[in-house]
C-alpha cells in the first residue's frame, strides 16, 4: 500500500465522524434550545483574592436542557464539580443555579450559585455540605477578568 492510500484511509474515520457530528448538531435546532421560553449561559470569570492566588467560576446552563449543564469552581483550597444542575431561575440577567457537586473528591454536596451578566459581570457560591450545613460562601462579587452571556429567546430575532 503506497503513502498516499494510508492517508486516504487513516483520514476516512475522521472524515466520517466530523459529518456525524455535524449533523448531530445541525439537528439541535435553535427555538428547542430557547423553548417555553429558555435561555442560554455560558461563560467564565477569574479573581484574584489574594496576591498569589486566583479563583475562577466556568458555567454553561441551557436552561431546556438541564441534563447537559454544568457549573465548576475553583480556587487553591476548593474544588467544585457540579454532578447534576437541579433548578435555575432567571430574572433581570441574574441567574440562580442550584444543583449537587463533588467538592474536593467527596459527593453529596450542593450548592446555589449566581451569575450576573451586567456592565462588569458578578457571581458568587454557596456550597453545603451532605447534611445541609453552609460549607463555603464566596459572596457576590465583580469579577475581575472574564465574561459571562445570557442569552434568552426574547433577545432572537
């Protein structure tokens, strides 16, 4: 077998799967993402509380699709994985996120978070441990680099 047959076959796979997805994602179409009403949020945001730290907060929630969300948060002495995002509620490009996480490898944790798309966007956490107690709060607060979106189906066209 030359080269230029290896080639050729070693890309049909690839080939392959890239149409495959593309038509799995041309199949997701916009208004089932925005039904009854919905709402797209993704983004990320990064502090800096102290002079050799940094804390980041990485989110994307479709609100149709609850299944597919997630939420993660980190800074040097905390680590949050969300497992399942259990309820949101939006309001005036403020968004509630409520859901369960592992928090530094252990599960049964849950957590409230808000995310504010704003001028200067915010957020901040809530973490309870498996018997309902507050374990961390980082209150809400303007982030220091990073963006987040909110996007709801009033604002298509």
């Amino acid at each position: 077998m030359s080269r230029k047959h290896f080639i050729i076959l070693a890309c049909v796979p690839v080939l392959c799967f890239l149409a495959f997805s593309a038509a799995l994602i041309l199949s997701v179409r916009v208004p089932d993402v925005f039904a009854a009403g919905g709402y797209i949020v993704t983004g990320g945001g990064y502090n800096y509380p102290g002079s050799d730290s940094i804390e980041m907060v990485e989110v994307n929630i479709i609100s149709s699709s609850l299944n597919d969300s997630w939420l993660r948060y980190y800074n040097p002495g905390m680590n949050l994985a969300s497992t399942s995002i259990t309820g949101t509620n939006i309001e005036n490009r403020s968004l509630i996120i409520t859901g369960s996480a592992i928090v530094q490898g252990y599960s049964d944790y849950t957590f409230t978070a808000t995310i504010i798309n704003g001028k200067i966007d915010s957020w901040g956490l809530e973490i309870y441990n498996p018997d309902g107690y507050l374990y961390f709060q980082r209150p809400v607060q303007q982030i220091a680099k990073g963006d987040f979106v909110i996007t709801e189906a009033s604002e298509l066209p």
